[in-house]
C-alpha cells in the first residue's frame, strides 16, 4: 500500500464481503448512489482514508470533522465513499491503496458505480445501464442477470483503474454504469445503477425516495459538480463520448 494513503479502520472490516466503490464523477452517478445505499441501509462507518493525496480539508457532519472519504460496511458489503473528486494525477496511487486493501480483506467482488455520458440526455425517455468487467466470467454472471453489456468504447477514471487492476490480480470486478448528464447531477440516473447492483448482489433499496428528492438532490449538489467537472476535464473525462479504432 502507498505510504502516501493510509486506511485507518475505526471498527472490524467484515472479510468476504462486496467492496462497492462510489464517487464523483459524471453526473455524480456514483456519489448520489452510495449516499442513498448509506442513508437507506443504515451503514455505519468502519474506517477512512487518510492521504497527503487529497484535498486540504473535511467535511463537517452534525458539527463534527470527518474524512472526506470514508468506507461505510453493513448488510454484506464494504462501502467506499468520497465527497470530493479524486485529484486526476493522484487516481493511480489511491485506487491502487484501496484495491489492495480491499483484497487484503478478500472481498468476492469489487464493484464500481458510475455513469455513462450520453449526448441530449434531457431528451431521453428512459434510461439503460450497462456492465463491463475484469473477466468474460464476471461479464457473463452480469449479462445473466439482465444487464446489457458495454460492448465498446472508453472508461476514464477511477472505474476504469478498478477493471484493470483487478483483470491483472485475476479478482472478479464490474463496472456498473447508468446512462447521464455529463455536468449535471443525475439522481434518476444513480437509481438506475441501483437497480443493476440489486440484479447482481443482495443489496436491494427502495430508490423512490430518491427520485422524489431529485430537485433537491440536484440543488446540494451543483457545488460538487463544479469541482468534479474541472478535475473530468483533466484526465480527458469527454473522450468517453468517442468511439474507439482497435487495431489487430
């Protein structure tokens, strides 16, 4: 593990369970659906990361400081939430300090949740989510259970360091990625990668709540938006937008 990232466990980190990895990124998919599995299943806090890495500062919950990441565990799975955009240059070295960890505790899956940008969003009628992940086994499992699979195209980010290391360490990982606004919050989005994680897990919410307070959620969240789209813009975030040209 990085000497510059230490995961400082609070309380016993339950072994064998699903590590479900949430943060910002396009239309805060990810942030949005891992406060909701927070609020809705009760997690508590088991441990937070502690890093020169990231950003100066806390978060102040009920007047008291927390890290502005914190890994939350209950109900079979270990939950890694972050309340600010990873610094792009400082991905590698925290993905990797959490990934390591995490198979430290010989977790069955690694899942990440996020978005996918789509172009005139506002316009669509209904919204898809889409798999990828580190084996065609693990891609299968989830193509079974009723997930459409992203066949081709770019991933960026954290996400997309989570499926490669995992494809190298041989540990099943998913990618799991709900249609969305580029810079825009998108609570409709985040409870339709909730409804994925429930086709492939035991982790089943009631998103309803969710999307009753999606204005609300929006309002909260145009801060965070605006930092995450400056850090998106550094590690070339839009080229998801493109098609790839694979070469034989």
């Amino acid at each position: 593990m990085s000497e510059d990232v230490r995961i400082v466990e609070k309380e016993k980190i339950p072994s064998g369970a699903t590590l479900i990895f949430g943060f910002p990124d396009v239309g805060l998919v990810g942030l949005i659906a891992a406060s909701h599995l927070v609020d809705e299943l009760g997690l508590t806090e088991v441990a937070y990361v502690d890093s020169t890495l990231l950003p100066p500062l806390i978060v102040l919950h009920e007047g008291l400081p927390h890290s502005v990441m914190r890994i939350f565990a209950g109900h079979d799975i270990v939950l890694t939430v972050s309340e600010v955009p990873i610094p792009a240059d400082m991905i590698y070295p925290i993905m990797d300090a959490l990934i390591e960890w995490g198979r430290s505790k010989n977790v069955k899956m690694m899942i990440s949740l996020g978005g996918i940008p789509i172009q005139d969003r506002q316009d669509a009628a209904e919204l898809k989510a889409f798999a990828a992940a580190s084996s065609s086994e693990t891609l299968k499992a989830a193509k079974d259970s009723g997930i459409e699979v992203l066949m081709e195209g770019y991933m960026v980010g954290p996400q997309a360091v989570v499926l490669q290391r995992a494809s190298k360490y041989g540990s099943p990982a998913l990618a799991l990625l709900a249609q969305c606004f580029y810079n825009y919050p998108d609570p409709e989005a985040a409870a339709e990668v909730l409804k994925s994680l429930a086709k492939v897990t035991a982790v089943k919410v009631d998103v309803a709540k969710l999307l009753e307070k999606g204005e609300e959620i929006r309002l909260r969240a145009r801060d965070v938006m605006k930092r995450t789209q400056q850090e998106m813009s550094k590690m070339k975030k839009g080229q998801e937008y493109d098609i790839p040209m694979y070469v034989s």
